[in-house]
C-alpha cells in the first residue's frame, strides 16, 4: 500500500479535481480522499488507486433513494417499507468514528439484512459514483485532506472501479451537457442540478387490507415536505400527520399507502392547529418534539376544542421515559409511538384507535 502526504488538510484554495483523481490513480493512494467546498463534502473512498465508493453530502439519501426505487425492479424485497426504514436508521445519523459516510452504512445494511446482494450493490455503486465524480469535477474552489487508511475502522468492500473510464465517462456526460445547453454558465463554487422529481414511494405491503394502493402527489427532491390534502375519493378515513421532519412523513405517508387513508402532512407545528380543524381528521399522528410548539402543547390545545375531544391523538417519539408518557397522558394524548417504529407498528397503533 503506497499512502502520502498529498492531501494534507489545507485551508481554502483552488482545486483541480482532475489532478487530485489522476494523483489518487498514479500514487495507488489507499484512504479516504475528503473535499470541503462552500458547505458541501465530498467523501471518495480508495484502495491503491481504485475506487471503492463516492459520496456527496448534498441530497445524499434523495440520490440513494432514487436508485434504490429503480433498483427495486429487480429487488423485489427492496419495498418502500425497508427503503423508508434505511432513511430513518441512516439519514440523521452521525458519522460515528468509523468516519464512514451513512450512505455507505446504510448500503452495509441492506446487505446485512439481505435485501440486497453485494452484486446488486457494486452496480449500485458504480451508478452513484457517476453522478458523484461528475459533481466533483465541476468544483473550482475548496479544501481537501487525505484519511489514510489506518485510521478507517474495517470498510467493508463489495466493488472496486476503475478510476480513469469512470473519470473519463463522466467528463464526456459534462461536455454533452455543454453542447446541448451552451448558455448555461459551469457552476463556480457548489454544483447545482435540476430538481429531480420525487416519484411517490411504491406500496408497502398491505397486511391484510385487500386493497388497490391509493396514488399520492409528488414531491421535489429538494423541497421539505409539504401540506398536502389530495384525498383519495373513496378513503374511508382521514389522518392528519404533524412532524417537522420530512423524512418521518415521508415514512408515515409510505407505511399509509392505501386507499382505506387520506393522508394530510403538515411541517409547521404553528399551523398545524387550522390545518387540523379545516381537515376534521379520524387521527392526528403527532411528533412530540417541534420547534416553536411542542406536541405537548398541540395535543392540548386540540383537546381544549369541542370537536376533537374525542378524535385519536397519537405522539410519535422517540422518548420512552415513564415522564414523557406520563406528560402525553396528561395533555389527553390516546397513545404513544416510539420512534424508530416499522410499518406493524404503526398500522397496529392506527387501527387500534380507528376501532375505538
């Protein structure tokens, strides 16, 4: 292993990417090239020259989703249920001391679990490098440090590439991006691309209901999520999701994915109390800890109006003390979901209190 002192950490310069790749190739570097640009990271993982993965800090679970839902064609255990459980394990996650990225991680994991094979995962792999190394050369200003190997823990490998035909892929895709769009200026500091589309997420199994998956609105990629009240014509009832976090109504709306529901988001716990009482939902599924109004203090305030005395409140958390449940208690909160929580779990609690 040939390991050097290339890529100290250096604050704030010019780069040139295409030499700090060629340098990784020529010098068989082994660790983990890190480059810091305008708030963005790219995380570039070798072993004596090859390349055995690529990541970029912005949009990194947007980009894995997108290939995992294509890949789910030919997975068929990679449903949207294991998808939205990899995010809530993985997107919030710190990097821990293995200062492995949580993309990577979450890709570990997915084998673990096997849903996917290390195969499927080294053509995974080489999917997101691309769209990676591609952003990478487009940076002009940043700085950059060599992880040496030593000082990874165990980084488990499932693909090795190539650096120059992926290098040289990548630059042909700019210059045909170039050609076709002439006017558009390169970016000079942090890439930007095109909003991608957030297809909505496939249906997660049914337990038992027997019925079509009901379609939902999509979202941008690079959006929170949103209020939404497209209801479905024939839903039978209505359930309003309060969380200020786009990944946990991402997972709610997913694991509620048939038409029984119409699933109303909302991300502002300020206005959370109108949307409630425009909506008059059969459930109110609610995260405990938002800023500005707590769950707490929104369950409080909706047991303190006539109509909703009665209607289901759910706290969703992921605080299990005997005071928080206590505090939930008090405010008149029907039950309690503790968070990282799987489908079962959430369909149980639902019905539970759609029955009552």
């Amino acid at each position: 292993m040939n390991t050097i002192s290339m890529v100290d950490h250096k604050p704030s310069q010019r780069l040139h990417p295409l030499s700090l790749l060629a340098q990784a190739k020529s010098r068989q570097i082994s660790g983990c090239l890190r480059i810091s640009s305008n708030s963005a990271l790219w995380s570039i993982y070798l072993d004596q020259g090859e390349l055995l993965y690529a990541s970029y800090s912005t949009d990194r679970f947007e980009r894995l989703d997108r290939h995992l839902r294509q890949l789910s064609r030919q997975a068929p255990g990679l449903v949207s249920a294991v998808r939205v459980q990899v995010r809530l394990l993985f997107e919030s996650a710190p990097e821990m001391r293995s200062r492995i990225c949580a993309d990577y991680r979450a890709l570990c994991w997915l084998v673990e679990q096997q849903h996917l094979t290390p195969d499927q995962v080294a053509g995974l792999i080489e999917e997101l490098a691309k769209e990676v190394i591609e952003s990478f050369l487009l940076v002009q200003e940043g700085s950059y440090e060599l992880i040496e190997k030593e000082k990874l823990d165990e980084f488990p490998s499932f693909y090795r590439l190539d650096l120059r035909p992926l290098v040289e892929f990548c630059q042909e895709r700019l210059r045909q991006q170039r050609t076709t769009k002439p006017s558009l200026p390169i970016p000079s500091k942090r890439p930007e691309f095109t909003p991608q589309t957030r297809v909505p997420p496939s249906v997660a199994p049914n337990v038992g209901m027997g019925q079509a998956p009901a379609s939902r609105e999509a979202t941008t990629a690079n959006n929170k999520a949103k209020p939404t009240e497209n209801a479905a014509p024939n839903a039978q009832y209505t359930i309003v999701c309060i969380d200020d976090s786009p990944t946990v109504l991402q997972a709610i709306n997913s694991f509620l994915d048939d038409t029984s529901f119409a699933i109303v988001m909302v991300n502002d716990p300020v206005r959370a109390l109108m949307q409630v009482v425009r909506s008059k939902p059969d459930l109110v599924l609610m995260d405990v800890e938002m800023p500005n109004l707590d769950g707490y203090e929104l369950c409080s305030l909706l047991r303190r109006h006539p109509t909703f005395r009665s209607t289901p409140i759910i706290m969703v958390t992921g605080n299990t003390g005997f005071i928080d449940r206590a505090k939930a208690k008090l405010v008149g909160a029907s039950g309690y979901l503790t968070k990282p929580f799987t489908q079962s779990d959430l369909l149980k609690i639902v019905f539970k209190h759609l029955s009552c």
